[in-house]
C-alpha cells in the first residue's frame, strides 16, 4: 500500500464482464457474489448467475473439495447464460485458485488473496511450489493482494477479536470488486445493516472490510484502470432477481391463486429441491400448506389426499425420490386426480452428484413408472420461466385431471437472472369447477354420480370433493369401469381404460413449436430444459459467422407440440445438445424416425456456449 | 353441506357393490360393526371418508356408502394425512391389515401415530396374509409354516398395541371381530377422540390362518383370557373376577384376587400421561393363548396435528397480511429498466 492520494485512474468501458468468486465453503463466496449480483442488476445490467458449491456442508478446509464459487456475468447487452470462462477470478486461497483456474481465459484477471497462500494450504491444494511465484499465471493478470492482513488491520479498531477479524476478508473482496466495476458503495452497506441488524460489531466489521477493499483498488498502484459496464437496453419495466427454485414456489401461489385453490406441499426433504418447501413454508400467509413428510413416498402419497380433498397440490424432489415416488404417481395416474410433480434433475444415478445438474430424468419422467402410466412433462427453460412453467403444469393438471412432471433442474433451481415482472392481472385463468351434481341416471330413472364418466372434449373426470352431497364415490387403484369407476376386471374394459388414459393425455393441449433464428436454415439444433440459454447465445454467434442455423425449444416434452415432426423434417441435419446420454433424441428418433444426432454432456457442468457452437459446426460440416 | 346431519339408518352406509371377502370372514362382522355405528354417531356420508391401502382389509371402503380410496400397499396413512390437512372438515377413517400397517406401511402409521393427525385407524389383524395367499406376517407368531416359511418363520413378530405406544399415538384400543358391541364402543371411543386413534381388531382370517384368535375371543375361553380394561376400574376376570392384573418390579402380571387382595390390582387409568402402565398392559399377553386385554389402553390429549397447520396459516395471516401476489413478487427487490 502506498499512503499517495488516490490516483486519478482511467475509466475504461467494457461490454461485458465474468467474474468468479472463489474461496472455501465457509468464506462467504455466495453471499459475496450475490450482493455484486443485486449491485449490478440495480444498476441496469443484464445478468446470469451461475453458483457452485460441494455436497458437503463444511469439507475440510482449504482443500479442493471445499471449494466453494459463485459465477456472475454481466453485461450491457441481452444474454442467456452465466458466460463459459471467467474473465475474472477471485481466488481466496490456493485450493480455489487450483481448482478455478483452468476455467478462466487467457489473459484474464487473478486476484488472489496472498495471505492464505502459506505451506500448508499450498501442501493440502495439492501444490509443490507456490503457484504465485513458480510462472503459473504467466499468461494471466495477477493481482496478489494481502486480503486477511489488511481486512484484520481495517477491522482490529472496532475491537474484533483477531480470530473473528479474518471472516470479513469477503467483505474486502466484494469492495474491490466493487471498485473495479463501479459499483456504488450504498447498496452494500444497506444490505450489511440489514442482513446483520443486531450484530453492530460484525456490521462494523464487514463495513470496515469492504472499505478497506474499495479503497485499496484506488490508492495500491496494482490497477492499471477501473471499468464501467452500462446498462443493457433491456425491455423496460419492473425487474427482479430470480432463481429457479424460488420461481417454482412462487408460480405455485401463483397456480393457487389463479385457480382459485388452497395449495399443499407434501416434500422430503432434497438437494437441490428443498428450497422449494423452504419457501413455501415461508408463505403460509398465502395459505400455502406444506408437508415435511416421513420420506419421499408419503410426500407423494399426502398430495394425492390433498388433491382427493379439492387442493392443488404439489410434491418436490430430485431424481432418487422420483424413482420413489413412482409407486404413487401410478396411484395419481389411475385415479386421474391432478397433481405437480417437480424434479429438479441432479447427476445421478443414486446419489450421484447432489449438487450438480442434469437432464438425465426425462425417460424416468416418461417410462419412469409400472405399467402404462402416461403424464405430461413440462421442462422450464430458464430461472425466470420456472414461473411460467409452474403454472403451465399446474393448467393442464387441473384441466385433464392428471400428475404432470416439472422437469427443472439443479442449475436453473441455483443460477438467476432479471425477470422482467408480469402484471398479475395477465396471468392465464387455469381454475376449473368442483363437480357438484349428478351426471347420470340409473335404471330406475334416479340421478347418480359416475366418477368416470369423461368430459368429451378433454377427457378428464369429474373432479367431486368430500362434503359433496349426494356424490359418495370410491376411487382406487384397481382397474374401474369406465363411467361408472366401479372394480372392473372386464379385459376390454381394461383394454378401453388403457386407451383412454393414453388419449387423454396425447390431446393436452400444447402449443406449436417455434423455430428461432433461421427459419430456412438447412441446419437444426433442438433442445429442452435449461439448455436453452447455452443454445440461444450459440445461434447468436453462428449466425454472427454468417451460418444459417434454427433453434427450437421445448417447453413441453409430453406430449409433444403437434408440429414438431413436420418442423423437424424440414432440416437437413438436427443435433440435440442435452444434459444426458441421449434421451430426447431416442423419443425423437422412436416418434419420427427422424436421426438427430446426439450432442451429450453429462460432467455435471451445463453446456458453455462455446461447446455448442463448435458442435453445431463440426455437424454441420460432417457430410 | 347441512350443519345438521340427515339422520340415516345402517343401511344408507352400504353400496351397491357385491362384498367380496370369502365367506366366514371376520371382516364382514368388522363391516356391520362400522355400518350400524355410522348411524349413531350423527354423522354425514359426504363428511366421511375411508382410506385405505392394500389387502383383503383394504376393500373396506367399496363398501361404505362415503368418500372412499383404496390406495396402495402401506401408504393409507399417509395419504390420509394430506387428506387431513387439506381437509380438517371431514372424518377420515383408515383401514389396513397387519401386512399393510405393521410391514410395508410400517414407517407412515408410525409417523401418523406421532404427528397426531385426525384420522382414525383400523388395524385388521389376522396375523397372516390373506390377499396374497397365505405368507406369515409381521405379527404371526415364530415358527409360522407357510408357502413362504415352510420350516417355520424365523421373524419375531411386533405387538401392534407396544409398537403404537412407542410411536406415541395418543389413543390406543383393542377389541376383536365376535363382539359387536365392543366393536362399536371402541370405533366410537376413537371417532370421539381428538387426534390418531388406532383400534386393533383380532379379526379371523377363516381361510389362511383359521381359529388364530379362538383361544382368547371364543365364547368358552373369554372367562379364563379376555381382560376387559374399563377406566377407572380394577383389571380383572374371570369367571368371577377371580383374577386379575398388578403391577410389579415393573411388569403387569396375572394374579389371583384372593391371593393379592383387592387393593393389590391395577386401577386402569386411560388417561395417564406415561404411557408405562399401558405398555405393561401390552405386554401381559405373549398371544392368544393366555390372558390378553381388550379395550382402550390409552386416551390423552395432545395437540392435533392438521388443525395446528391451519392455526399456523391463520396466525401467518395475521402477522404478514394479505396475500398479494403482485407484492410476493416484488419481495426480493426490484429495479426499473
């Protein structure tokens, strides 16, 4: 540090920027990215978050498995992912410094806290030499800065003792990033008082903290410039920061609200889905119900009584509880009673990767259950439209009287983005009529209720709670008589009940496909779920190259948009970038008989653009 | 819905549907027991509800002229649960054999049990299973030759009323398939009761494991092996009342009154908080082939579980507001473009 007066540095603008925040599990890397992420969206960027942190809840220290990081991109221009490579990295210590490294590009910057890069944080990173002196960052911008001490110094004043003193040192990172990006000082120090309102001596300390870290940036003769990053001309209105996961538990007060129904929760308790009976358990102010049940089958089980007794219910999870819920969902499809199952889609199989993502739960989602047992797949394609999905799902619950799978997954739950609000009173009316009176006659002429008896246009069954009078019914999981639901071992009616279920469920009434960028193109990459925002930007830049390249997505995966086969034979070539082995492009190839070629990745870590773009012209130039 | 329920006679709680248990099936009197009770209790059809899972016990609610589920193997309890809280409005009844409560179901009654969900559950317990054709069960004795066991079951069985006592239920009765009126007393004890009640029902299997229960609940041998608990009275029987049940070294044992004196035998108190003395009680019979109580072994009050999640949702209410969706949405911080 010099004691010079701050230097008149210059300002350069910058279309984007991609930081990484990087340190151990307990150096508060979330919450340090997430507040330069709320700085930043307040400040008009357009933005993408992308967190990434280990299963465990406190992995030994300073080692690679504790590593613990938080990707933000921002940006003056639209964009649809949290950026493939780091032109930043924070690194805390040596363990987040070799873990992160090799994401970042060429040339990009390193600010790496030097205190922490003694013998033996170097020895349990698994280093020989300490990569700050050995030409490991050649190629790179290093920015060694001595983050605990002058954290410890900035804080010792306020009277924190010396071992508490360091725990601030993300505060001292968050100010020099904010110095570097512009960022107002303000917001930060509002969200210090805030989130530690009564704790003054760790309020002051943090505060501390970040202006140590602001201020160095300006006075250490280390930075060569600071940069700005305008504001992207987005759509204008009201914004708000979302993660998926809390998308889905608002579109299911949304769903209850539109539809005019109480709503219950039955959830187990899963990474990366509990957030979700988080949430909703904050929002009993909004009538929601929810149900931490005894495992993932009575989760399942208590929706299906929530819904028998006029709910909208729903039950979370992620992949092992959907193979544990299969048995009920079973129950769900023959009693034809609506119900939303959400998965968000980890690696797998059996404990797999808890905290990463996948999409490989789409043939589960499909096949997944005994016998044929046909449900609609709804599959949200970024944070922000996991809202829109959820309700989505709820709709054609509610009006075919079905389960319906929400397939998001652990990067949509986890990363977020602007969502430009929608006005309230524009959200589609998905409620439906409790049936209330008799639908038929017996021989004697006298009115009776037929529990079976289905809505010619949909098929759906009438939907008659208890407290009902007059329409006492039975429901099970035996085979019913058509109409009537009475226990029916009939072979032709089983035949018929097989056939109806499956009908039903092939009319859901789905919108077209869309194709986006060329629609003339000869070249097609499809896609489903949270691909999208990999895809979207690929298109951007083939076309960019000057290719003709056609994107479609789905949103729903059952059944599927009616013109899809047509849409789909119009191109030469259709590759599938998904987060599995193959599966949306086997129910392709089953349905059409169309061969589109596999792009598959299954690392736990989404596409990057770059990934994709490379796919598409290595299929494109294949003959 | 009417405030006032229509008065009904047993036979408006029955279907139309054929009763398909095999003739002699104790569950037929368990059935007749439930239909002339319904009627009594004030109560109406459309508020009622019987879930189920799976096995012959599980058919139960084709049966009843109410709401009804026959769900899956093991799960009534929880699906009723769901039902419960959605629905604190209604009588939920659930009906499952000892396969489906005490084996696959095992994990969700215990659950209910503790919770203290407002549902009402009947435990047909024949010691065997029926649907499946004749395998020993949880609660048949070691031993048990079968199909599956043809040397003799390995397994210890559970003893229903110890394992509900464990699993904190707040009210816990017995009773079995020949005694209507018992029957009907004891689903009216648990109808009454505020929270989970269980009611083990002996109740014979007459094609798989036939006479199981004769050696207590046949008419010559309830004198010598049937011990009616009565709260507030002493426990005894026989004939006379020449026997009856003290405590001692921490155990309920049969003893003779002429033996022990009178002020020697336990005063059965239904309503103790610990439930010690009940388990004791639970204890006193190794099967029926000795001594072994009937009636309620435990009824306390304890905080209803789906109410309290409606009190929770009031009391949010309350503290937050209304429930504006265009506020939730604006919650987090919003900034205009």
């Amino acid at each position: 540090m010099t004691d010079t007066a701050p230097r008149e540095l210059p300002l350069q603008e910058l279309d984007e920027v991609i930081i990484r925040f990087a340190g151990d599990s307990g150096d508060g890397m979330q919450l340090t990215g997430d507040q330069f992420t709320s700085i930043s969206a307040a400040l008009g960027n357009d933005l993408a978050t992308l967190p990434e942190f280990p299963a465990e809840i406190r992995a030994p220290q300073g080692t690679l498995a504790g590593v613990s990081a938080f990707q933000v991109r921002i940006s003056d221009f639209a964009i649809t992912t949290p950026g493939d490579a780091p032109t930043v990295l924070v690194a805390m210590n040596p363990a987040a410094l070799k873990a992160q490294l090799h994401n970042v590009v060429q040339g990009g910057a390193i600010i790496v806290n030097t205190d922490a890069f003694n013998e033996r944080n170097l020895e349990k990173a698994g280093y020989d030499s300490n990569p700050l002196e050995d030409g490991s960052l050649d190629g790179y911008r290093s920015y060694p800065v001595p983050m605990s001490q002058i954290t410890r110094d900035a804080v010792a004043e306020h009277g924190v003792k010396p071992r508490d003193a360091e725990r601030s040192k993300n505060f001292f990172a968050l100010g020099l990033i904010s110095w570097m990006y512009t960022r107002p000082i303000e917001p930060t120090m509002e969200f210090i008082s805030t989130k530690f309102r009564g704790k003054e001596l760790v309020i002051k300390a943090n505060e501390a903290a970040f202006y140590a870290g602001y201020n160095f940036g300006e006075t250490a003769e280390l930075f060569e410039s600071h940069y700005e990053i305008k504001p992207a001309e987005l759509p204008s209105g009201e914004y708000t920061n979302i993660n998926g996961n809390t998308a889905i538990s608002w579109g299911c007060i949304a769903a209850g609200q539109l539809a005019q129904l109480p709503i219950f929760l039955g959830s187990y308790p899963i990474t990366p889905a509990s957030d979700i009976l988080h949430d909703l358990s904050a929002l009993k102010h909004f009538g929601a119900r929810t149900f931490q049940a005894e495992d993932e089958i009575a989760a399942a089980a208590s929706a299906i009584g929530a819904a028998f007794g006029g709910a909208l219910a729903f039950t979370t999870t992620s992949g092992p509880g959907i193979a544990l819920k299969g048995e009920g969902l079973g129950l769900a499809v023959s009693l034809e009673l609506p119900l939303v199952i959400i998965d968000i889609q980890r690696g797998g199989p059996s404990t797999g990767l808890p905290t990463k993502p996948e999409q490989a739960d789409l043939m589960m989602a499909m096949y997944g259950r005994h016998s044929e047992s046909p449900m609609p797949i709804v599959a949200p394609r970024s944070p922000a439209d996991c809202f829109n999905a959820t309700i989505e799902a709820c709709r054609i619950a509610l009006r075919y009287r079905t389960p319906v799978m929400l397939l998001s997954d652990g990067y949509l739950a986890t990363s977020s983005e602007p969502w430009l609000l929608p006005d309230v009173e524009d959200l589609p009316d998905i409620g439906v009529e409790f049936h209330t009176g008799y639908n038929g006659t017996n021989e004697d002429g006298e009115g009776i209720f037929l529990p079976y008896l289905r809505d010619p246009e949909t098929l759906a069954r009438p939907w008659a709670i208890p407290g009902t009078p007059d329409l006492m019914h039975r429901i099970g999981g035996i085979e019913k008589e058509d109409g009537s639901g009475n226990i029916s071992y009939d072979p032709e009616n089983h035949q018929k009940m097989v056939d109806l279920r499956a009908a039903k469920i092939e009319a859901v009434d789905v919108p077209d496909a869309e194709i986006s960028g060329d629609s003339d193109a000869d070249f097609c990459m499809l896609g489903w779920g949270s691909t999208w925002g990999a895809i979207d930007a690929a298109l951007a830049r083939l076309q960019k190259a000057g290719k003709k390249v056609a994107h479609i997505h789905l949103t729903h995966l059952n059944p599927l948009p009616k013109n899809l086969g047509e849409l789909l034979s119009s191109f030469d070539k259709v590759i599938c970038p998904e987060m599995n082995a193959g599966q949306l492009v086997n129910l392709i190839r089953a349905k059409y008989l169309i061969d589109v070629k596999p792009v598959n990745k299954m690392n736990g870590v989404p596409f990057t653009t770059a990934e994709i773009e490379s796919a598409a012209l290595e299929a494109m130039d294949a003959s | 819905m009417t405030d006032t329920p229509t008065r009904t006679e047993p036979a408006d709680w029955a279907t139309d549907q054929e009763v398909r248990w095999c003739p002699g099936c104790g569950d037929y009197s368990i059935l007749t027991a439930m239909r002339m009770l319904m009627p009594e209790l004030e109560v109406d059809r459309e508020k009622t509800v019987f879930v189920s899972g799976i096995g012959c016990a599980a058919r139960f609610p084709y049966y009843m002229n109410t709401y009804g589920m026959h769900g899956i193997h093991g799960r009534a309890p929880a699906i009723a649960t769901g039902l419960a809280m959605a629905r604190p409005d209604l009588d939920i009844w659930v009906i499952g054999g000892d396969g489906d409560m005490m084996s696959i179901g095992g994990n969700h009654l215990i659950h209910a049990l503790r919770r203290n969900v407002n549902i009402k559950i009947l435990l047909f317990n024949n010691m065997i299973y029926g649907l499946t054709k004749g395998q020993f069960s949880p609660t048949s004795e070691v031993g048990k030759v079968t199909k599956s066991s043809p040397m003799g079951s390995l397994d210890t069985p559970f003893n229903p009323m110890s394992l509900v006592l464990g699993a904190e239920a707040s009210f816990v009765a017995r009773t079995h398939d020949m005694d209507r009126q018992h029957m009907m007393d004891m689903f009216r004890r648990a109808h009454e009761h505020k929270g989970a009640a269980i009611v083990e029902v002996f109740q014979n299997c007459n094609v798989f494991n036939d006479g199981a229960w004769e050696g207590i609940t046949k008419k010559q041998n309830r004198d010598a092996n049937l011990i009616t608990l009565e709260h507030g009275k002493p426990v005894r029987f026989g004939a006379d009342d020449e026997f009856g049940v003290m405590v001692e070294n921490g155990a309920a044992k049969v003893v003779s009154v002429a033996d022990v004196g009178e002020a020697a035998i336990l005063v059965h108190d239904e309503n103790k908080a610990d439930p010690s003395t009940a388990f004791m009680l639970s204890r006193l019979s190794r099967g029926p082939f000795e001594p072994t109580p009937i009636g309620v072994f435990r009824a306390i009050e304890r905080i209803e579980y789906a109410s309290s999640s409606t009190t929770q949702l009031a009391m949010a209410h309350n503290d937050k507001g209304s429930a504006d969706l265009a506020e939730l949405l604006r919650s987090r911080g919003t900034w205009q473009v």
